[in-house]
C-alpha cells in the first residue's frame, strides 16, 4: 500500500476517520392537521392579518427616521456649540 507521494506506508499505522456531519431531518415532514392549521390562522399576528399594513410599512419606519434626523440634527447643533 502507498499513500499519494507513492512512499510505502506501515501497515500498523492506525485507521484514521473523520467526523461527518450529521444528517439534516428537512425531508422527515409531516403534513400539518387541519386543526393545527386553524390554530395557525388564529396565533399569527401576520397570517392571521391583525395588523394594518399602512402603518406597519410606512408610518412606522417614518416615524422612525424622522427621530432619528433628529438625533442627527441635535448632534450638529451640540458640536457647533461646543467644538
């Protein structure tokens, strides 16, 4: 036996084995029960569509960036002032 530069290799050299990664339960499914289904409907703040979409997607992060410009604003006037 020869390893891959062709040199003899011992024959007591020991069994060298590498750990594998363990495999992935992603295709081990199961279909979900209609009453698991309904369950879902009613505890899902976005599937059940308890929520206003206008708010959740425009006010909100407006809201955020206009504090923020402020922050932003309020950090020139305190460097201007004191530096």
């Amino acid at each position: 036996m020869k390893d891959s530069w062709k040199r003899p290799i011992a024959e007591s050299m020991p069994d060298v084995r590498y750990a594998q990664q363990l495999e992935l339960q992603l295709n081990k499914t199961r279909d979900a029960t209609p009453e698991e289904c309904a369950a879902w409907e009613q505890e899902d703040f976005f599937r059940a569509g308890k929520f206003d979409s206008m708010k959740m997607f425009v006010v909100l992060p407006t809201l955020i960036q206009l504090i923020m410009m402020g922050f932003m604003f309020s950090v020139f006037w305190f460097n201007a002032n004191n530096f």
